[in-house]
C-alpha cells in the first residue's frame, strides 16, 4: 500500500500515483482511466480499455457500453451480396 496527498491542479485536485502502484497495474503516461465511486465512497481508477487477455473485464466493458445504448437501438446489420467488381474474396 501506497500513500500519496491530493493537490490542487488548476480548478481541479488531482492525485500523483507513485511509481510502484502504476507499475502493478500497469499505468504508464496517456494511458486512459475511468473513475468511479463505489457505494462505501471509495474512488477506484481502472483502465477505460481492458486487455485482451482479460476477459473479465472485457465482457463488463462490453456489458456498461451496451447499458449506454439509447432504448429501441439495433445492431447494424450487414448485407452481403455477390461481388459486384473487382472486389477480391
């Protein structure tokens, strides 16, 4: 376990993660997070894009960006016809 202090950034605070903890978990610079607080008001940071070795999580992913979805919204589905040119097969 780690401790870091939360600082001000601009109009925001912001919280340094040291070195050992971005390395168990795999956080390098630019790397894309999502934040959320749980029910015991604990804040949790998670990769936003899971790997693909992880298909836990994976399917969550899968599972929140479905629940995002408008009500009444379809899968696009593909129609495939015979080759029509040149396309090659």
């Amino acid at each position: 376990m780690a401790n870091t202090t939360i600082r001000k950034w601009g109009n925001s605070l912001a919280v340094r993660i040291p070195q050992e903890v971005s390395e168990l978990v795999k956080f390098t610079d630019g790397v894309e997070v999502e934040m959320y607080v749980t029910e015991n008001n604990e804040v949790v940071l998670r990769p936003s894009f899971p790997t693909t070795d992880d298909q836990d999580a994976l399917r969550r992913h899968f599972l929140s960006i479905r629940a995002k979805c408008k009500a009444g919204m379809t899968a696009h589905e593909e129609t495939f016809v015979e080759p029509m040119g040149d396309e090659i097969i």
